[in-house]
C-alpha cells in the first residue's frame, strides 16, 4: 500500500515551505576540460586549477559578496565546523592539499574547489523550494561556466569523476524531519519504496531507519537520462508524499497512544532541563521530540526555531566553537548539557490543548 | 555477519535498487571505509560486488593516455581521471550506465560554450535518435521533453546562423 502512493501523483500543489522539510539543496558536478580530475591531477595541476577557479569565482556575480577561503589556511575545527554546516562536504574537510571554497555571505551558495570533481557548486534554502534553488544554482552554473570551459559530452552531459554524477551533474536533496514515520516504525517501508523510484534516503546524523534525531536526507539516485527539471518533479512528488505520509505517522501515534507521545516528549523536556552530561546523538533525539512538540501545538512555535539551532550547535564542532578550543569529548559532553539547560531553561509546561487553527 | 570481502564482523549493511533490483551487501568498517561507502553520494553497489561479470580481457589492458587511468583503476575506485577517460573507457562504461541512470542520454542543460564548440546538428542527430527511441519504447513523456529540446535546439541554430 505504501508502494502503491508513492506513485500516485500529487501534481498542481504549489511547494510551500512546511515544518517537515528543515532545508533544500542542490549540488551540481563541474570539471575544468584541459585539467585531469582532482584524484588524479599533480600537485601543480590541483593549484593551477585552484587559482585559475578561485580567480574566475571572483568575477561570477552572483557570488558579488562572498568570501574565498583556501583550505590549508583553516584549522582542523573550523573545516568541522564548515561541514557541520554542511558548508563544504567531509571530503573537502579532509582534502590535503589545494582544496578551497568561495562561500557567499548569506551562505546560500557555496562553491567547493578540488573536491571529488573540479568544482562542486552547491545552493542552500531553508523549507522545501525547489524552484528556487534550482533557479540559483543555474544562474551561479551558468555564470561560472561563462568564464571557465566546462568538461562536457554532447551524449553524457557533464562529465564528471565519477560516473554516478553524469549527465546533470546535479543531486538535489532536502533534508527532512520524520520522527512520526521513524516512531511507527514505517521509515523502512518509506526507504524502501522511494529506493525504487530511483531516490536515495540516508539518514543525517547516522545510517539507517533510527538515524538520531530522526532526520533524513533525501535526494536523486540518477543523474543522466532526465533534464534537471524532469528529476526536480519526480523528486517533488515523492518528497509530497512523504510529507503526507509523515504527517499521517503522526495523527495515528496521537489518537492511537497519545499518553505514550505526551510521556516521550515530556520526558525529553525534562533531560534537557536537567543534564549535566550528554552526547550529541541523545541530544539530537530530545531536540526532534521538542520540534514535534512545536509541531503538534504543545510548545510556542519559537521552540521550533530553537531546537532547528541547536540541531547544529549540540554537534562536536559547534561545543567546541563555544568553549573556544578544541576539547575532550567527555568535556564537550559537559559543555553540551551546559548549553541546552540554559538554553531550555524557560521552556513552559506541554500545553495539551492546542488551538487549531 | 561477516563482511563480503574480509572475515571481520559487519557492521555496515547496504541496500541499493539498481532497476528494480534489490541488491545486499554487508561490509566492515574498515573495508566500507575503504570501497567509499561512507560518501553514499557517489555509491555504486556494482562497483562493490566481486561477482559482477567481468569484461572482456581485451579491455584489461585499457589506459588513458592522457592522464595514465587504467582499467584496473576504474574498476578498483569506481572513478575516472579526465575528460579523455570518457572516450577510451566508453565500451565498458556504457553498459554499466544503463543500470546506474534512467538513461543514457544526456537530456539536461547544455553550456553555451559546448554549443559552440560542437556543432550544433551533431546534438540535433543524438537528439533524433532518442526521440525515435523514446517513442519505439512507447515512453511518451521522455519523448515529449525530447522533442522540446530539439525544438530549442533548432530555434537556437537558426538564431545563430
């Protein structure tokens, strides 16, 4: 039955941004033709390419203000900190040598330099838009390419190191919060089903159906065959469904054991009040039962924005970006339960009878 | 469990759906590490599998002359080493492509550079004969985005010329 709506179509919808969807991406897969891809291009070949990218970046307008970095001239922690962001990619973090990033100032757009290919162009927007970031990430292409002379096949598209990402080049993803369907026990169906529509389902923070915090990363399997637009549709479609799916999960967990949800959701209130040592992964967990409770009405909608930050802060990066040096992780535990009872300190009681509006 | 390639203990169980398909594989840390299971960005269980049938032993010998890629290269890491690469390795690439994308024609945006570079009928040709294939294969909605594309291909080569 699953199966059977995920091909249902659920065409003429307006996206709209929904609680659900946490934020939306688009990478597109780019190489320099006279240069061998970064994995195996010389040294010399990996910063001729880095200069000549960095220059050209410069002059693209859509990256007007924005602020190019050169991966050697970063700590260990600031690149965590970029990946935590999902800024750069942990790839690029590990790069060891003439990697780069030339990031906009409003961090939408980020452009990764000797990554996997030559450059990895990336848009990011928060809710579910596709339309726009797609638009963005054509025009920053389009502006790039204007300078720079793409590798490019007239049968296979974009070329790229790896022959996963021909064609478009492009893998659109979004970033979803699914604790109904991960509480019900139906994340596997879900997986399952969209797998054979050709979309790929991981989890965030971790693999498999109990990723914590239970956000998942959906994005498209195929690259080459479709246009950008035609993959953006399909993938629309599924993610509609899983929206409506979710949102099903979590009418049943309320009407069928609401006691047992009030209990959870009540019990995360309390660990995050009254920590003194926690780990990022029990934190993400506490933190999607307070999103879930926003969601449902049970808390003020700022919780929603407050657990949405401190999703990114609990990560060890971010404790360590506090305490403004690298520590230990027994003391980032220590920092961590710090944080969040401040930062839970005032949260009210559950509010159980929620207007609807 | 064990791991496929190596006798430690699994702990990374992978799922992937290659048309319609279901393949399995558990695999350890270490080997997952290895193989890049951990980037599922750029994962191909195909490319994990021991017992995918082998190419022919001619391709064995393949190497890009220009950027020293080698058959054995590819097939151990999955990735290709420059645009030159495309056209040595095309014969084992193709049929490996089939099975990864929904095709195996490029059908999304074109750089305006490549558009000059190429000419533009060679694109109008590859155009034409996936149309043609879309409509023998009776899949009327790829043949639809096909024929707009080929519309605005023409329009663009009148415009030009």
């Amino acid at each position: 039955m699953f199966h059977d709506l995920f091909f249902s179509k659920t065409k003429g919808k307006a996206p709209k941004p929904c609680p659900i969807a946490l934020s939306t991406r688009v990478r597109l897969a780019r190489n320099l033709r006279e240069f061998p891809f970064p994995g195996r291009a010389q040294s010399g070949q990996k910063k001729a390419v880095l200069s000549k990218c960095l220059e050209a970046l410069e002059k693209v307008t859509d990256l007007k203000t924005s602020t190019s970095v050169e991966l050697d001239e970063l700590s260990e922690l600031d690149r965590q900190i970029l990946v935590e962001r999902h800024l750069i990619s942990l790839e690029l973090s590990q790069s060891d040598e003439s990697g780069g990033v030339v990031l906009s100032d409003d961090r939408s757009c980020s452009v990764m330099v000797n990554e996997e290919d030559h450059l990895r162009i990336q848009v990011l927007s928060n809710g579910l838009d596709f339309e726009k970031v797609w638009k963005l990430a054509d025009s920053l292409d389009s502006g790039i390419e204007s300078k720079l002379d793409y590798a490019f096949d007239q049968q296979l598209g974009f070329l790229t190191a790896c022959p996963t990402n021909l064609g478009t080049g492009m893998r659109a993803s979004v970033m979803m919060h699914l604790p109904g369907l991960v509480m019900s026990k139906n994340m596997d169906k879900v997986i399952n089903a969209v797998n054979h529509l050709g979309i790929a389902v991981r989890g965030l923070f971790g693999e498999g159906s109990d990723a914590s915090g239970s956000i998942f990363q959906i994005s498209n399997q195929q690259t080459l065959g479709e246009s950008e637009t035609a993959i953006l549709e399909r993938l629309q479609v599924t993610l509609e469904n899983i929206v409506h799916q979710e949102r099903m999960a979590r009418e049943k967990l309320l009407e069928d054991d609401g006691m047992r949800l009030v209990d959870k959701i009540s019990r995360a209130v309390g660990s995050l009040k009254n920590c003194y040592l926690i780990q990022s992964s029990e934190a993400m967990d506490h933190l999607s039962l307070i999103r879930l409770a926003a969601d449902f009405g049970f808390l003020p909608e700022k919780f929603r924005a407050l657990a949405d930050r401190m999703f990114i802060e609990v990560q060890p990066g971010h404790v360590q970006l506090s305490a403004g040096k690298p520590i230990e992780p027994g003391e980032r535990d220590q920092l961590r339960a710090e944080t969040l009872r401040k930062e839970f300190l005032r949260m009210p009681q559950l509010n159980l009878d929620p207007q609807v509006d | 469990m064990k791991c496929h390639h190596c006798e430690s203990q699994a702990t990374v169980h992978l799922t992937q759906i290659i048309n319609g398909q279901m393949h399995k594989m558990d695999l350890c840390e270490s080997c997952a590490q290895e193989k890049g299971v951990t980037n599922p960005d750029n994962l191909s269980i195909g490319s994990l599998l021991d017992n995918q049938p082998k190419f022919e032993s001619s391709s064995a010998s393949m190497t890009c002359e220009s950027c020293g890629t080698t058959h054995q290269d590819f097939k151990k890491g999955g990735r290709l080493g420059c645009e030159a690469c495309y056209h040595v390795f095309r014969p084992v690439l193709e049929p490996l492509l089939d099975g990864m994308h929904a095709g195996i024609n490029h059908l999304g945006k074109i750089p305006s550079r490549s558009v000059e570079r190429k000419t533009v009928l060679e694109s109008e040709d590859a155009l034409r004969k996936a149309l043609q294939k879309a409509v023998e294969e009776e899949n009327y909605e790829k043949a639809a985005e096909l024929r707009d594309r080929l519309k605005k291909l023409q329009a663009q080569s009148s415009a030009t010329t």
